[in-house]
C-alpha cells in the first residue's frame, strides 16, 4: 500500500467517513445544485490532492478549506420570488402555520403545503413545479427576466442556470451572478430609438393613410349617388319601354290600310295642319330674329358712332328710341350710370311691361328651346295611343294578327296565305307588311329605349358591386384605405429586368434590353396563411399573384408581394426565392395604423400590443 493512501485513512479515520458521509446525505436529500458544484469541487481536490500530499499536509489542506466550503452553501440561496413574473407575485407570500412556529407556502395547483425555506431552493417540490420559478430545478416551466431598463420576458425553465447567456434576458438574472453581464441599459436605450423611428414613421404615414381612406368615403357616396339616379332612371325607362312596346303591338296588329284609314281622320289631319303651321311660324319668327338682330347692331353702331353736337333731331330721335327698346343708357352716361340702380330700375321696368302670358303658353324661352323638341313628335305612334285611349280594338284587328306570333317558322308562309284568302273574303284590309315604315319606325323606338334599359340596370349592378367592394375585407379592407392605390404600377428596376406589379391586377418582368414581356401573375388573394386572421394587420402585409406566364419545363410564374408601413408606395427588393417564384418587398402607407390602434401604438398583427418596458 502507497503512503499517501495509508495516511489519507489514518488521517481521517471515523471523522473524515462522517464528513464524506454528511455531504452525500445532503445531496441525497436536495437535489441542490449550489451544493452539489461545492461536493463536487471538494471530491476532485481531494483525489488530485491525495495523490501527491502526505498525511499531516492533507490534514492542514482539509482544515483550510472546510471553512471556504461553507461560504458558498449560503451564497447559493435566492430570493423567494426570483424568476416570478409580476402578474403572479401575489400569489408568493408565505403564512404561518397553524403552531406558528414555521412560515410555509401552498403550490398554485392546491396539491401540496410545504415550507416557505423550500421555495427557491433548488429541489422540486409541487407537482406543478411552481415552487422553483428561479432556479431551474422543475421542468416544464417558465422564468421571469425582469429586464430594468428593457421588456421583461419568459424563458423555459431548461435554460436557467445552464452557463449560457439568453438573449431574452439581457439582466443576465438566468444564469448565477457574474456569469452574464447585465446589457439591459444599452439594448433598451437602442430599443427606445428604434420604436421612435418606427412612432415618427407611423405618425406620417397614418396621415397619409387616413386621405386613403377619405378617398373611399367619397368614393362610396359617388356610388350611393349613382345608386340612387339609376334606380330613378330605370323606373322611368322601364314605363317608357312599356309604353312603346304597347305602341309597337298594337302598331303589328293594324294593316298598313288600316293605318292609313286612320290618318285620313279629322284629328289626325287637324293635327298635321297645325304641326305644318307651326313650323312655318317657326322659320319666319327665326327670320324676324335675324333681322331685329341685324338692325340692333346697325342702330348700336349709330348710338355709338354719332355725334350728339351736330342736333340732328332724327337720328338723336331714332337713337334714344333704340336706347329705350334696349334697356340701354344715354350715350356718354354709361360711365356716370355705371353702378347705379337706374339701369336695373329700367331692366325692371321693361320686364314688368311685359304682356302676362295665360295659362298654357309658351314664353320666349320656351320657343326659342322647346319648339323644335314638339316639332318631332311621332303623330303616328300618337294616333295608335288615342286607338288604344278611346276604346278596344276594332273588330278588322282580331286575334288572326297575333297567331303568327306562336307558329314555328316553318308554317308562316302557310298560314299567312290562309289569313289573307280569309280576310278578304270578309273585305277585311291586308296586315301590315314587315317593310312597313309606322311599325319599323315602332320597332326602332322600343329597341332603342329597351337598350338604354339596360345600359341603366347595368350601369346600376356596377354601381351595387363597387359599393360593396369597397369596404369588403378581402378587397379593398374594412376601411376602403385601399382602394385609391387599385391599379397603381410599382417598379423595380434590377438591371437586365424591370419588374413591375400593378395592384389588384397584375405582376410583370420587362426586359430592359428589348425581347419578351412575361406576366407573373394576376392578383389571386392577400395573405393565405391559415393562422393569420382575415382583416388584421398581418393580413394585408402580404399580396399573392399567381398564374403567370408558365416557365419552360417549370411552373406558372407567380409573386409574393410583402409589405411594411411606409411613407411611399414602392419596391425595393425583387428575389426569385424558387424557380419562377418571386418575392417583391416594398412599403405602403396604407399599413401604417394610427399609433392609438393596437394597444400601445405598436399593432403585431394579432391585436396585442408588446408589453411595455420596465
């Protein structure tokens, strides 16, 4: 046997197994880390020391450092409420038991009652592991990291105490003290900078924004209004079409003959006689304006042109006279009249001589604008309308005019020499031929008001879709803040290309040195994620193209448009992440939300505001 072993038993004896045997105890008992590093330490000196030290030196060694042992034991233990977040320090509070003479604490699931000295102490106690928040000791838990300075977090409990620095908690309050330095200063002063940037940029581009959304809102009571004259004009139309589809049939139904018997009428030929007198007035009275016109300006060259000191009665009398019909001032009073009430006066006293017109007659206005408008009246289409006015249909228009309409094509010509042999044996006129000029002209105005029909109820169901596209969420957002950008181009020059995506339309690639134009895809959706929410933030951060040009031997090309808050609609980066796919990044001022949105200001996409620095 080696000296060194004989003195290391002499040495100890019963009293060194006792020590040994007393630290194994206390491992055995807490699974105490702090102790555990201590036990470890002293058992690797103690075998490296034993090995080279005799017995009296290893005696003077053990003496010396039982002392420095101890130190460390104390050290190890940490505060009760260590790694505890805020939100649940109330429930750390010990009570005193009912003897009174220990403090002890309950586990948050109710389990279990036990010290409050067991809390924080590095062994797991509850079935929850609530009783270790900061030392590590239980799994599947979670530290606090206060953070002075910063954002307090939470970290697993797997990684506390395991020698690495966490970014999370700048404190360094993981790890035991002096393994990481506390940075929580400097990473939250740089923090506060950049959230102040990111506060300023908000602030401008919300302003920007809240014109987007101004925009909708008037967009949409321009539709509303469109909305409401179409409904208008569309009940107006559909009686018009009405009326001439009335006019039209009923005009099928008579014969050409019959037609013509009608006209032969005396209100008919009263009516035509004062449509032709009329329009004779109407070419002389334009004949009279013309010549009054001419001699106004032949009498207004004399006013001007004569000289009032020569006295020549006649043209002062003829002037003035010309003066009075006009409503004009003396010449070489219109600068001292000019201003003054006794124009007006006169204008007034010229209008109130005028002759009262009675009831039903038309002013001068209403000649000179609305004559022409009742000259091309459609008698005929009235004379059918006074038929259908003053009673039913005469007994020549039977119900023999309406069969062909129910006959297939093939039997009309059949049918159309029966009715004709019939009617003639009944001396009854001959229908109307397809050429004839009442019906075709019928015809023309019930095509014609039908058309505008449905040029109004489409310009109506156009107006409806906008309307409600306009505020739908998978459109143009809730707040319509986007659709003043609906068709706005955004381009990104890369050299060889020019990569162009025109909102809610289409994406491109250009050549810049001449070839093909490819288009990578027409608008398909915005964000698709299934864990983002339809209308949140994060869903309009992200437009998808899809079904472009297809690739040789590849897909269809296509491009994943990504957007952050900015001051200006524009991209900056262009990558093609796989063959024919893209990514476009830019900017809009339509995703910067007003700083009162979203909690504290700062929106990440699923309502929750960050937590606010300590």
């Amino acid at each position: 046997m080696k000296i060194g072993q004989i003195s290391k038993v002499g040495a100890f004896g019963s009293g060194g197994k006792q020590c040994c045997n007393l630290w194994r105890d206390k491992e055995q008992t807490r699974n105490n880390s702090a102790r555990r590093v201590h036990v470890n330490t002293f058992q690797s000196a103690w075998v490296s020391v034993s090995d080279v030290l005799s017995g009296e030196q290893m005696l003077r060694w053990l003496l010396l450092v039982l002392p420095v042992l101890s130190v460390p034991i104390t050290q190890a233990k940490v505060d009760k409420t260590h790694g505890v977040a805020p939100e649940d320090l109330h429930h750390y509070k010990p009570v005193q038991s009912q003897s009174g003479s220990v403090q002890t604490w309950t586990c948050l699931d109710g389990s279990k009652e036990i010290p409050w000295e067991a809390v924080n102490d590095d062994y797991c106690d509850c079935p929850d592991g609530t009783d270790e928040p900061g030392t590590g000791a239980c799994p599947d838990t979670w530290f606090y990291c206060k953070n002075v300075g910063h954002i307090g977090s939470k970290i697993p409990s797997t990684r506390v105490n395991d020698g690495l620095c966490e970014a999370e908690c700048c404190d360094g309050s993981d790890e035991s003290s002096g393994v990481c330095p506390n940075k929580c200063a400097e990473i939250g002063d740089a923090y506060r900078k950049k959230q102040e940037a990111e506060r300023k940029l908000r602030k401008t581009g919300s302003k920007i924004r809240s014109t987007y959304i101004a925009f909708a809102q008037k967009a949409k009571t321009s539709l509303e209004d469109t909305i409401a004259e179409s409904q208008k004009e569309i009940a107006v139309r559909e009686k018009e079409v009405a009326r001439l589809k009335d006019i039209m049939e009923r005009t099928e139904s008579l014969s050409a003959e019959a037609l013509e018997h009608k006209k032969q009428s005396p209100l008919y030929t009263s009516i035509i006689a004062h449509h032709n007198a009329l329009k004779s007035l109407q070419r002389e009275h334009k004949k009279h304006v013309e010549r009054e016109k001419a001699l106004g300006d032949i009498l207004d060259q004399l006013r001007r042109g004569y000289n009032p000191n020569y006295q020549d009665m006649a043209v002062l009398e003829a002037v003035r006279g010309w003066e009075f019909l006009a409503g004009l001032p003396h010449i070489g009073e219109e600068e001292r009249e000019e201003g003054s009430d006794d124009g007006a006066a006169a204008k007034e006293e010229n209008k109130a001589e005028e002759e009262e017109l009675e009831e039903g007659m038309w002013s001068s206005e209403q000649l000179d604008n609305g004559l022409d408008t009742l000259l091309n009246t459609d008698y005929t289409s009235l004379l059918v309308e006074h038929d259908k006015h003053v009673g039913p249909k005469e007994a020549g228009e039977s119900l023999l005019y309406d069969l062909s309409a129910y006959l297939p094509d093939a039997f009309l010509p059949q049918f159309e020499a029966f009715r004709d042999t019939v009617l003639s044996w009944l001396g009854v006129p001959k229908s109307a031929s397809g050429d004839d000029a009442a019906l075709v002209k019928a015809r023309e105005a019930f095509n014609s008001a039908e058309h505008s029909l449905n040029l109004a109820k489409k310009e109506l169901e156009e107006a409806e879709n906008s309307l409600g596209e306009l505020f739908d969420p998978t459109g143009f957002g809730k707040q319509g803040e986007w659709k003043k950008l609906d068709g706005t181009c955004l381009s990104k020059d890369t050299g060889d290309y020019t990569y162009e995506v025109c909102l809610f339309d289409e994406a491109r690639q250009k050549p810049n040195n001449g070839g093909q134009t490819f288009s990578l895809g027409k608008f398909t959706s915005w964000n698709p994620d299934t864990n983002i929410a339809e209308g949140s933030p994060e869903y309009y951060k992200k437009q998808m193209y899809t079904q472009g040009t297809k690739c040789w031997n590849g897909p269809f090309r296509s491009v994943q448009l990504k957007l952050e808050c900015g001051l200006e609609n524009a991209i900056f980066t262009v990558e093609e992440l796989e063959k024919c796919k893209y990514q476009f990044t830019g900017t809009s001022p339509a995703l910067c939300l007003p700083l009162e949105e979203n909690g504290n200001g700062y929106g990440n996409g699923n309502g929750k505001g960050k937590k606010d620095e300590l």
